[in-house]
C-alpha cells in the first residue's frame, strides 16, 4: 500500500539491452505434449525426496498453453529482449535423429510473436534439460553427449537462425556438472567427482562444437555466447592461506571455464589440485581448440558472492533471501570489472540477476515485493558502477519474469517479477515489476 520506489536514472549507454528471463523445464508445462520425450528433470522429480514436496515441472506456469499472453506481459514491461530456453526432448525428442516439427512449431510461434512486439529472442539452447536417453547413454560424462548437442544447435538455428540472432549455447555449466554428477542435488542426482568433471570437459566441448555448427548453419552472423555462474570469491583475510583459499574457489568457479573457452587452456593450478585427488579431464588432441570459439559476448548469472577462508566458507552478517543467499551487490561491481579485466575484449551481458522472498499474496490486484524492488535497484547500481569503472556490460536481464519451479525448490521460492497463481494460472504484476518497467523507460527518456 502507498508503497513508492523512484524509477533508477543510471548511466549506461543508450542502447543498453533490458530484458526478463525464464527457462523452459521451469516454465513451459506440457511435458508429454506434442512428441516431447522425457529429461533428466522428469525423471529426477520422481525420485522421492529429491524435490521439495514432491513437485514437478508437469504443469509449471503452463506457458506453453500461454505463451502468447505471457508474451504480451513482457511487451508491457518495455524490455527490449526475452531471454528463454529450448527444450531440447521437445525438439528432438530422445536427443537425437531428425527435429521434432510439433516441438520446434512452439518456438517458431513465440520468436514471431516476439518479433512482432519489437522484443529481441534471446535464444539458450540449453537450460539443464537433457533428454533422458542420453543420460541413459552415459549423459554429459559421455563424450558422445557433446556431438549430440552439437547436431541438436544445428536443427535449432536452421529453424529459426532466420530470425534470432542471440544464441547462447549453455547456462550455466557448473551447475550441470557439479549439482547434477558431483552433489546429486540436481538432476540427474549423481554423485562422482570423476564423472562431473569430465561433464564439464564434455559440456565445453559441446559448447565449442554447438558453436562452429551455429555459425556454419545461420547462413548469415550470429552472435554466439555462453553464459556462465562464474564465482565471486573474496578471500576472508589476507593470510596466505585464505588467499589461496579464495584463489581455489575462483578457480573451481570461474577460471576451469573461461580459461578453456577464451585462452584455449585448463587453469594448470586448478588441474594439478583435481590431479592430487586423482581426478582427470578427459582430453583428446584438438579439444582445446574446439573450446577455444570466438564468443561474441559472455553471459554473467549473478546471485551473490562468497567469502572463503583458511578453514573453508565464512558466512558474513549481511541480509539473505528466502534461499539463503548473502546479499551483496558491491561484489557484481567488483566482478564484471574482473572479469573485463581479466579476459578484455568480451562483451558483458549479466544474463540473470534476481531473488527470492517470502512475500505476500496478491491483494488489491498487487504484490508487495519491496525487497525486490530494493535487491534489483542496489545490483543496477553495481551495474552501472561496473561499467563506470570501464567494465564493457552492454545488458541486463532479471531473473526472473515470473514465478516459476525453482528446481530442487520447486514451487515454494519465487524469483518473479510477476505473481503466479499456479491452481488457476493467474499472473499479476509485483509492484518490482512495475518499478522495473519505470526504470527501462526513464533510461530511454
Ligand atoms: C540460476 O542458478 C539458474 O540459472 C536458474 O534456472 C535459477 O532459477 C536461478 O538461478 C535461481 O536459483 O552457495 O548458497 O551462497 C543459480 C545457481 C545460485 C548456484 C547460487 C550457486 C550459490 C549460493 N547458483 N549458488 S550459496
């Protein structure tokens, strides 16, 4: 009630990209629809105990069915871009042989309806959701999975290269090898330091080859990327071993994977520790350079940042969210300036940004979500300092346009810039999503 949060005016150039983000296992719903096959997240809800309350992306926000609505809702906002998933088992069902025409007639209908209110498609081909038979056949500790993503790349952007010119290869690989093969609390629920580092070596790869068949098959430029949950790590003291402790952690994060993508080689600090506990990359001659594309820009996920020391992580007295995460916007400023410093030359988009609170429903046809609004202003801020400070950050994309299944979380934690009802599907704006269509259009004024 009466709640007021002036619009940001910041400095940032005048054709900054806004934009909302979602994903499509968190959104879409319709998972046996249409020729879709199963994923790893189907499958990884049904096991008990894995997800919150036993939930499931079965239904989810039901965007499949409502994609045109939600389309008109991000029309609202005023963003200039979507940043949105495929499902891959949708498109080629089982993860491979020829394009599913049912699965991919979906995409085709959201990027035409996007073009047509001015929106930019932003395009991830892949948002955690392998098709459940790769996994079966060993699953990104496999290298066969990386060629099965690379023919997969080559039937989307022969779909709709045409159209989209965004292509953003994976998000976030450290969750898939670390959360999925290494802790067990993603899907595929596997728990083998061996196996998830040879699924980061395999999701590179698949990276690397997804990208060369991109640009071969568009006909025309795209600008090919990936986005990364980079780590921001600060060391807790300045002791030796808390430094080196925070260079470890930045290592695991950060460096095992913009080192192969942008200089062509695994950080060697990073290899010999894996060594010690004798675990191996599996390379073959040749990998490095297939990594080692060209990116057009790198996506930045940024949540929070963490404090490591001598004897392991240091939780700080600082406000949390509903997940737990410390808030601590000063660290994007401090990391979009590292990471342009530290691999110059690449555009920055920070590809999701956002939080969850315990928040109430919606009354009055409205959401009060000020801490939201609060969380979103102080990291536009970070951004704009990153950026004053020389970082090349050319977007912004908030995590996320609507509530949605949040993983292991499922239902309970909502990152939504737009309230969902999920028994009747209802959406109403958070007074954070209006305060965030204020500030994309006072940075237009
Ligand atoms: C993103 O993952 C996903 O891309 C998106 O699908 C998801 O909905 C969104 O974030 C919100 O979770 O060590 O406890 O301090 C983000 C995953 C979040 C993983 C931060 C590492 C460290 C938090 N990352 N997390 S903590």
């Amino acid at each position: 009630e009466g709640f007021r949060m002036e619009p940001l005016d910041l400095t940032l150039p005048r054709d900054f990209l806004w934009g909302v983000a979602t994903s499509a296992y968190q959104i879409e719903g319709a998972v046996s629809e249409d020729g879709r096959t199963a994923s790893i997240w189907d499958t990884f809800c049904r096991v008990p105990g894995a997800v919150a309350g036993g939930e499931t992306g079965d239904t989810a926000c039901d965007h499949y069915h409502r994609m045109p609505q939600d389309v008109a809702l991000i029309a609202g906002l005023g963003v200039d871009a979507y940043r949105f998933s495929l499902s891959w088992p949708r498109i080629q069902p089982g993860g491979k042989g020829p394009a599913n025409p049912r699965g991919l007639a979906f995409y085709d209908r959201l990027v035409d309806e996007l073009l047509a209110k001015g929106i930019r498609p932003w395009i991830t081909l892949y948002h955690w959701d392998l098709p459940q038979e790769l996994e079966d056949n060993g699953g990104w500790p496999a290298r066969d999975t990386a060629e099965r993503f690379a023919d997969y790349a080559e039937l989307c952007v022969r779909q709709l290269g045409d159209r989209v010119r965004w292509w953003t290869t994976l998000n976030e690989p450290w969750c898939s090898a670390v959360l999925g093969y290494e802790l067990g609390i993603h899907a595929p629920g596997r728990n083998d330091r061996g196996d998830s580092l040879a699924a980061v070596h395999h999701l590179l790869l698949g990276h690397g080859l997804a990208a060369q068949r991109l640009r071969a098959a568009a006909g025309h430029p795209v600008q090919v990327g990936i986005t990364l949950n980079t780590t921001h790590a600060i060391p807790a003291d300045d002791r030796p071993a808390s430094v080196a402790a925070a260079h470890h952690a930045d290592g695991l994060g950060t460096r095992l994977y913009l080192d192969p993508l942008v200089h062509g080689r695994y950080p060697a600090d990073v290899v010999d520790a894996l060594h010690r506990e004798n675990v191996h990359l599996p390379l073959h001659d040749g990998d490095l350079a297939d990594i080692a594309q060209p990116l057009d820009f790198l996506g930045v996920n940024y949540y929070t940042s963490h404090v490591v020391g001598a004897d392991g992580p240091v939780r700080r007295d600082l406000p949390r969210t509903a997940m737990d995460w410390e808030i601590h916007p000063e660290g994007l400023t401090d990391h979009l300036v590292r990471l342009g410093r530290d691999y110059p030359g690449l555009p920055l988009y920070v590809t999701e940004n956002g939080a969850a609170f315990d928040e109430p429903a919606p009354s009055g046809g409205e959401v009060a979500d000020p801490r939201r609004t609060a969380y979103l202003d102080a990291h536009l801020r970070a951004v704009a300092a990153a950026h004053a400070q020389g970082a090349d950050v050319r977007g912004y994309f908030a995590w996320s346009l609507m509530d949605n299944f949040e993983w292991a979380e499922g239902y309970a934690k909502r990152f939504g810039l737009v309230h969902v009802d999920y028994p009747t599907q209802r959406r109403t704006l958070k007074q954070s999503a209006r305060w965030y269509a204020a500030t994309v259009a006072r940075s237009r004024a």
